[in-house]
C-alpha cells in the first residue's frame, strides 16, 4: 500500500509531510517507510505485525496517544473499524493536519472516499494500483460525523451478552465454528487449560462455566482489542490472559488441555498454514498425556499433521461444515 503515498509524494500529487506522524494499521515496514521518519509512531494491535515492526525499529503501541502534524490511516477490511481509525486519527491530528487514507478498492476505499466528502471535507485522491489515496486537511470545528463513526466502531454489547468491537473475527455472535465445538467439549477438565486464538472470550467463559475442577484457562490471543474484550467478558478468577503468538512456544509449562478454533486467515487471504502452525505449537506444550480438541472447516487438511504430532487422533463430529477432532499423546521430538 506504501506505493500509492510514495508515488503522490514523489511526483508532488500530496503537499510534502513535515512533523510527528501517526500511522494506524500497518502491518509491515513497506506500508510507511515514505512517512518521515522523525517522531513517527504507529498503532498496531497485531502482535505478529506489533513485533515485526518493532523489530524493525519502529516505535509502535496497541493504542497510541498524543498529538501529531499528520496522520496515515491504512485501510482494514471491517467498513466501521475503518470509520473508527479515521475518527481516532482526526482527534489526535492537529488543526490544519493532513490525514490520508490508503486502501485497496477490496478495501472499500472508493466507499470511504465517498463518506468523507458526505461528511463536508475537502477530499482529494490519486488512484494507483488497484486502490486509492485519499487525503484532506484536518479542519477546525470537526463533523459530528467522526463523533458518530468512533461510537460505531467503539465497544458495545452483542447479541450474546458479550462485550465486543467491529475488526474483531466473528464479533457480532459467537462463531459457528466455535458454538460447534463447545457442544462436544468435555466437563470435567482439570489443571491448566488453554484456549489458543482466544478472540472476545466466547468460548473460554463456555469453557470456565462447564469445568469448576480445573485449575486455571490461559488465553491466548493475537488481537490485543479482543483480548482487551475478553478482559472485560470474563471474571473468572481462573482466567489468565496473554497478548501473543499461539504458534509460538512461549515457555516450559505444559498444559494438560488445548482447546482452539484455529485461523485460517491472514489480513484476507487464505492461509491453512497458520491452521497447522496452531497445532504445532499444541503439541509441543502439552503435558505427555495432553489432549487436544479443536474445530476446523470440513475441506481444512489437519489429520496429515495431527498424525504427525499426536499418538491418537479421532474425528469426534462432523456438520456439514465443520469437524471436531480430538488428539491425544502428544509424539516428542526424536521419539
């Protein structure tokens, strides 16, 4: 996406960028390496992109605050998210400020665009490779617009009770996926349990609710916002909650039970890898006599590598959509 702003700047299409920058949303270090590098901060809430931009020497945060000469929202896919970034953006740009939106058109950038102008601002663009950049100056008195799209995008009660956001997977009800492997999870768990890909909480509050014997459940999960709901869903005194990489080891303890509907996404594209990236990881932090259940859509490959990685591997259901495997005896490396 950094090509559409590296392109306007280079052949003068938007008015030079000078002063502390925010960017919201970037996921790699190409999406603002044409923003100035001097007071830049970025607001990533991925932790997978959170530390590779941090890696790459950024100064990047879940939520960042302050005030800056200018702002560069990256589109997401989720309409109201969107809504949300560019409400948070204009409130931290000073009057006066540039603030660009760059976003494919399967972003719904033309859409975007187009609500902009709506709103009353003076919106220019430069199309570019299968998107746009939009950009307008920030300016005094704000349209009560932005007020309304941060409460879209802001916070709220779905239709199960639980405290979600838009951007967040599934964050209107509980996953279909998920419903279909919480009727098939057993209710006398012990000891620590994981749920990996943890999101708002859903199902880790099914799973604390049907087990009062185990001792602690470990969320795991990427989405900082999500696990930040998920904070605020769940009271449980038994719940631990950790910002990171479910197909990471993150350390010696051995769980007893992982649970987990993995992704099979990444930023839209399809990816069935991260799906057996997922059961890896299970694998290699359960106790010798772990187990593992786990929901997958039907046409998803896994039983080649839970084979691989687990002694005993059983089909415990199938819709016509879905599949709940149970695998057990985790296989140890060099055995």
């Amino acid at each position: 996406m950094s090509l559409r702003l590296a392109h306007a700047l280079e052949f003068g299409v938007v008015p030079p960028l000078a002063g502390p920058m925010l960017a919201i949303n970037a996921y790699r270090s190409a999406d603002i390496a044409a923003l100035p590098q001097g007071g830049l901060q970025v607001q990533q809430g991925d932790y997978m992109a959170h530390a590779a931009l941090v890696a790459a020497g950024y100064a990047v945060a879940p939520q960042v605050e302050g005030r800056f000469a200018g702002a560069l929202v990256l589109a997401a896919q989720n309409r109201e998210q969107n809504f949300g970034h560019l409400a948070q953006a204009v409130s931290m740009v000073e009057p006066g400020g540039i603030v660009l939106l760059d976003g494919a058109k399967s972003a719904g950038i033309d859409a975007l665009a187009r609500s902009l102008k709506v709103a009353g601002l003076a919106v220019e663009t430069h199309a570019k490779a299968h998107g746009k950049l939009v950009w307008f100056h920030r300016p005094e008195t704000l349209p009560e617009t932005f007020s309304e799209w941060a409460g879209l995008a802001g916070m709220q009660e779905n239709a199960a009770g639980f405290i979600t956001a838009p951007g967040m997977f599934s964050h209107a009800k509980p996953d279909a996926g998920s419903a279909f492997l919480a009727a098939f999870l057993p209710e006398n768990l012990t000891g620590s349990v994981a749920d990996f890909g943890a999101g708002w909480g859903w199902l880790s509050a099914e799973i604390l609710a049907r087990n009062p014997s185990l001792d602690d459940l470990h969320l795991v999960e990427a989405d900082h916002a999500a696990l930040t709901a998920a904070r605020r869903n769940i009271s449980d005194g038994r719940a631990r909650f950790h910002w990171g990489d479910a197909t990471q080891n993150t350390g010696p303890a051995r769980f007893g039970t992982i649970i987990m509907n993995p992704p099979f996404h990444r930023q839209g594209a399809t990816n069935p890898d991260l799906g057996r990236d997922f059961i890896t990881s299970a694998a290699s932090q359960l106790a010798p006599t772990g187990q593992l259940y786990m929901v997958a859509n039907r046409q998803l490959p896994y039983e080649a590598t839970l084979a691989g990685l687990f002694g005993e591997v059983n089909t415990l259901a199938q819709s016509g959509v879905y599949k709940v495997i149970h695998a057990a005896r985790p296989k140890r490396r060099g055995k």
